[in-house]
C-alpha cells in the first residue's frame, strides 16, 4: 500500500495535467506547493482507476475506468449560492441525496434541469448496477431542523468503483448504527464541513468519521469566495479554511480532479481539498438586491 506521501505525488501530477498552472487554494489562499513531492509516473491514468471531479459546492463527477459518469448532488444555478451550474454536463445518471435546491438543481420546485429527461435519477434507497459502477443508497435523515417540508428525507449514497468505495452524505445528520453497517467499508467520504457547522458540528461530524473509518475525508458544502459575487454570503455558510487550521494530514489536491485506485489510499485518514472546477463560470459581480433571500427563509438547508 502506498504512503500518504505518494498519494500526494499522485495527486500533484494529476492536478499539474488538470489545472492551470496559476491556480490557488480557495481555502488558505496559498499556491500549492510543486515542490512537496516527487511525481507519482503512474499520475493522471484512468484506465485503472475512478475519476472524481469536484465541481463546487456539494457537486462532484464521478467516472468509472468504462467511462460511466455519475452526477452527485447537482445545485441550482443562483440559488442562494451566487453562482450558475456549469453547462454540457451530461451523465450517465444522477444522484440526488435530498430535494433541497442545492443538492437537487432544483427538481423539488420544478426548475429546469441541467441534464436531459432520459438520464436515470436515482434519488432513494436500493442498489443499482451501471456498467463497472454499483450504487447502494441508504435510507438516512437530513440534519436537525432542516428538511421539514419533506420529511426530513436525505439518502446516503454509497458509489463502489475500481476497487473504492466513497460514500457522500448529502446534508445527512448524525448515523445511526444501522446507517454505518449498511455502508460498510468507506474509502472516501464526501462530507460537509465549513466554518460555521452548517449542517454538522464538530462532534457529529467526528462521530461520522469514528463510525465509517475512511481512508479520505473529502469537504463539502463551503462557500466558495472565488465564485460568490458578494463578500460573507450567503451569510449562514461558512468559508473551509478557518475549519481546516490545526487539523493533522491535510492534503490540497490543487485543482478540481483526481484519479485513484485502491493503492493510492493513505494508511491513515486524510483531508483530501479539491478546488472547484474550471468549468463552474465565474459569476458577475451584482448588487444585494438581485441576490435571492438567505437559504434559512427561502427553504431550509
């Protein structure tokens, strides 16, 4: 098994052949460093491995070795984040964990969608096969007080390819015991962590990583200040950087995509910081009028 420091070759290479070159950290603001690790030859190969592409938000493409593309947890384009889902994206099928607009495109309320209607929607529990790809949704519950106005439901997606297992927790609470047997082994977790605890505190998101073990710890469902259009909003999400100081064995992918098999996982857990992707346009700067109401009034995280 390789050792955290080759997986930060892995990933170095990967991000020096997917972003630009002047690419910075969202979180701290630092260019990352080329220099910290040797270059893994292996880098940047999908034939062997899954690709995972953060988009933004809690948005992220997943391509197995056979080219089936999943889309996780699309968001509404302006929607209490400030910026537009990126167009062209176009799936093998979409995986939506709960129906609130930044997780679903909208869906819930009837918005026009990014994808076209004959790509599959797998948004409850069940397994389902595509191709080289397994999903196993499991029933789960959307954190305290959100989610009222649809009973609080929230779908734990568990997506195994190419020998890995990553599980993303869409807004979910805290597990229950039940939860974390059903997921089973977790490589990579998508979880949200930001600043200001939005969905999960400290201790509930330490649990989580208690129960399910994994390999990586991916963040999610930060504000992005390179893609909102207005300083501190949405007022009531938090940036990443201030939630990563002082944590042991974080790691920046310094740009939006990876390629990893199971060789590539450390032996220890890991905070794996992806930037957004390119292809996320960047918003033009407008005024507070045309911003919508904060997330809290308009429907709850």
């Amino acid at each position: 098994m390789r050792t955290g420091v080759a997986l930060w070759a892995l990933l170095a290479a990967v991000a020096a052949a997917c972003a630009p070159a002047a690419e910075r950290s969202e979180a701290d603001g630092a260019a990352t460093d080329p220099g910290a690790a040797p270059v893994a030859e292996r880098a940047g190969s999908p034939v062997d491995g899954v690709t995972i592409e953060y988009l933004a938000h809690a948005s992220f493409l997943v391509r197995s070795p056979e080219g089936v593309e999943l889309l996780l947890d699309p968001y509404a384009s302006r929607v209490w984040i400030g910026y537009a889902f990126p167009a062209g994206i176009v799936p093998d099928a979409v995986l939506i964990t709960h129906p609130h607009y930044d997780h679903d495109a909208g869906r819930y309320r009837g918005m026009p969608l990014p994808w076209g209607s004959d790509v599959q929607v797998i948004d409850g529990p069940g397994v389902y096969e595509l191709g080289d790809v397994r999903v196993i949704a499991v029933e789960g519950k959307h954190a305290d007080p959100y989610g009222m106005e649809f009973g609080q439901l929230n779908t734990l997606m568990k997506v195994e390819v190419a020998g890995v297992s990553i599980v993303h927790l869409g807004d979910n609470g805290p597990l229950t015991p039940e939860n974390a047997a059903a997921l089973g082994r977790v490589d990579v977790l998508m979880a949200p962590a930001d600043s200001q605890y939005h969905i999960l505190s400290e201790d509930q998101l330490a649990e989580i990583r208690a129960a399910l073990r994994p390999r990586l710890l991916v963040p999610m469902h930060y504000r992005i200040p390179a893609l909102e259009p207005e300083p501190g909003s949405p007022g009531d999400l938090g940036d990443l950087g201030p939630w990563l100081e002082g944590r042991p064995r974080v790691e920046h992918v310094g740009g939006s995509t990876v390629v990893l098999g199971p060789d590539d996982l450390p032996d220890e857990e890991t905070i794996l910081v992806f930037e957004h992707s390119p292809r996320v346009p960047s918003p033009p700067r407008s005024s507070a009028s045309a911003r919508p109401p904060p997330r809290a009034v308009v429907s709850p995280p």
